[in-house]
C-alpha cells in the first residue's frame, strides 16, 4: 500500500509517494486514567519509518529502499516519530496515528 503526499505551500515539485507496507492496527494510544490534553498526531509513514528503523533495526538507507523514498526523508520521518512519541510518553498526551497530520498548514 502506498499514500501520496501533499505539497505544503504553492511551489516546488510534488513528493514521491511513500510505500507503506505495515498499516498499525491501532491508531490511538491514549494515557491511563485519560487526561484532558490535547492529542499528538502521527502519520502513518513517521510510524511505518520508525518501526523499520528502530523495531526492525534496519539501516535508514535499507528502510529507504523499502519504502521507495531517499536515507534523507526516512531520517525526517524517523526525527519527527522520536520526538513525538518521546513527547506523548513524557507529557502523557494521547498519541493518534493518522493518514495526514492535521497540524500542518497546507
């Protein structure tokens, strides 16, 4: 399975889609007893390049291969995936795994 990406802002070519081969079962992570904070939002690619990389123990370059995109963005998506987490964990925010993040300005 494969999900295009979106552009942000009106220049520039448009992304090379991502090839998603592992969609998570789950798409919430959510502290226990739930507290009233605002969510986290991750994209199924941040999750797909993290579980490759870190789970899996793959190199980035390995992960790019498989998942048709350079070492480059796969060292983006793994970034953003850490620290997000990393944030969840720490703040006790629910984390929500979803196709596009809706934080991001289009």
């Amino acid at each position: 399975m494969w999900r295009g990406r979106h552009r942000y802002g009106r220049r520039g070519r448009f992304p090379k889609p991502i090839t998603i081969g592992n969609v998570p079962p789950t798409t919430i992570f959510a502290p226990n007893p739930p507290r009233c904070m605002d969510p986290i939002y991750i994209e199924f690619a941040e999750v797909e390049a993290f579980r490759i990389v870190d789970l899996e123990g793959t190199s980035q370059e390995e992960a790019g291969q498989k998942m048709s995109i350079s070492r480059g963005t796969i060292w983006r998506l793994v970034q953003s995936a850490r620290k997000k987490t990393a944030q969840a964990v720490s703040e006790g925010r629910p984390l929500y795994v979803v196709a596009v993040d809706p934080n991001k300005t289009t």
